[in-house]
C-alpha cells in the first residue's frame, strides 16, 4: 500500500528560519520569564535543569513557539540595561536552542543589540512590545536579519503606560497605529509582521474589553494576529483575584479573542490553552 501524502497549502503555514508554524489553526506562545520579577512567575525558573523541564512540558502540551524575556515589562518596571537583559539570556536561550532545536524561538526584546545577539543564539523571532519606538534600530536590524516580528501596540512605557491612559477611541487609534505600523515595518524590508494590540499595555480595564470585543477588526490585514493576556490585571479586576487564581478567567478571554480571530495566544499555562483551541475549533 502506497504512502497517503497530506498536501499543506503555503497559506496555511509560516516559515519561520527554516522550521513551519501552522497558521490555518491557532497556536501557543509559551511565556519563558528569565526575570526575577515579572508579575506572576518571576524567579520561579530557578535552576537551569528546573527551566528545561518546564520547557519540555510546554513542548509535550503542544505549545509551537517560546518566548524568552530576560526584562519585565509590568506596569511601573524599570528597564535593567542592555548587559543584565543579554547576561540573563543568553546561556538559557543557548541551552534551549541546543536541547530543542526544532522548536521556535522568540525573543521578548525591544532592543535591536539583544535581538542581534540572540540571533546569534539561534533565537528565530523578535516580539517587540514598542514596535520600534524604544530603538530606532530594531526595524532595520529585523529587517536585515531576515526575522518575523511581532508588533505590539503600547501606549507610553512599561514605566508610565498605566498612569491613566487616555484614548478618543480606542480601537480606532490602534488600527490607525497598525495601519501606519505595517507600512513602516513593510517599508523597512521586514516581510512577516505578526500584531498585538496589547492588552494591559496602556489601557484601562475598559480600554482592554473593549479592544477584544472588537479584535475581529484586526484581520482586515490578513497577518497573523497574537494576543496575550495571560494572567493579567483586566482578568483579576473583574474576577477580584491575583495573578495566581486568575488561570480560570484567562481561559475564557483566550476563549472569546479564538472566536473573534486570534491565530496565536501568548501564555503561562500551554495546556489550558490547547484545550481552548480544541474546543473552539470544534464550533468551526
């Protein structure tokens, strides 16, 4: 009996430094916080051997990206410079690479040296929460290093982006800033943007529902769009809980944002988002 062999149409993957990314279904970005502080799992990481096996869990639950950050980027953070950011991500990105080399791996970074260094690494996407705004460098080095991007919307810094951001219109103002966005990153000779509206990043509470409840809008650029919202204050304000108990809330929002379009979720818990996809993509 002769080999049955699947057809895959080009549309429905990325190719992402050599290793395929299925886009005609949702998939994971597992969150890999390299920090001592970020708002929900900082210093958890702990040893390296701890890190490579939450890692391979991740893998195991079907999660198709890795995003390393090696700076928190909470409401009211302080940047910690370049050195600290490369000296806590380098040898674990290095050790990942090494022991995973299939998947692919992102980098959280909003400076053009650490994206250059990380690629170096092996590392395969950068995932800048300013979209350039922080380095006027990044869109050129990305560009020139044959990456995807992925392009945050952010209202101020992680510093000042809470103290009380204010919009005429919210979901105006972020198509307004991925349609002048994706020009500039198309202009620069980038040729794989991925968007992400940012949730939690310069928004009220009512800014982010509203934002999601109108995330459909987005797909009128026909780029893979990210969402993240993973854990985050506009789920433990509403369910009053910490960051701790809010997996169940996030569950649902991943739930909705599959239903209104995401093609990546950006999360701590892998499995709980592959559960979300499964089920919505029973409902298609």
């Amino acid at each position: 009996m002769s080999k049955q062999v699947t057809q895959i149409n080009a549309k429905d993957v990325l190719i992402v430094n050599g290793k395929m990314l299925t886009i005609s279904k949702p998939s994971v970005m597992s969150i890999v916080n390299l920090t001592p502080d970020s708002f929900y799992d900082g210093g958890k990481q702990g040893s390296y051997k701890k890190l490579l096996k939450r890692v391979e869990k991740d893998i195991d639950h079907g999660c198709s990206i890795l995003d390393l950050g090696a700076e928190s980027t909470r409401p009211g953070s302080e940047p910690v410079g370049v050195e600290e950011e490369l000296k806590r991500l380098l040898p674990a990105l290095k050790l990942i690479r090494n022991t995973f080399p299939e998947i692919i791996i992102s980098i959280d970074t909003y400076r053009s040296e650490t994206a250059l260094a990380a690629v170096e690494q092996g590392a395969d996407m950068i995932n800048d929460i300013s979209s350039g705004a922080m380095d006027k460098n990044m869109l050129k080095t990305v560009a020139e290093l044959k990456l995807h991007y992925i392009a945050m919307h952010i209202k101020g810094t992680p510093k000042t982006m809470q103290v009380k951001p204010v919009y005429k219109n919210v979901v105006k103002e972020v198509n307004d800033f991925f349609t002048s966005k994706l020009k500039e990153c198309k202009a620069a000779g980038i040729k794989n943007t991925i968007i992400d509206p940012g949730f939690g990043f310069g928004k009220t509470l009512e800014h982010n529902y509203e934002l999601l409840n109108r995330l459909e809008e987005l797909k009128k650029y026909k780029v893979p769009i990210l969402v993240g919202v993973s854990r985050k204050g506009m789920i433990q304000k509403v369910l009053n809980c910490d960051a701790e108990h809010a997996l169940n809330g996030t569950s649902v929002v991943n739930t909705i944002a599959l239903l209104k379009g995401a093609n990546i979720l950006r999360v701590h818990d892998v499995k709980e988002a592959i559960e979300a996809i499964k089920i919505v993509g029973m409902m298609k």
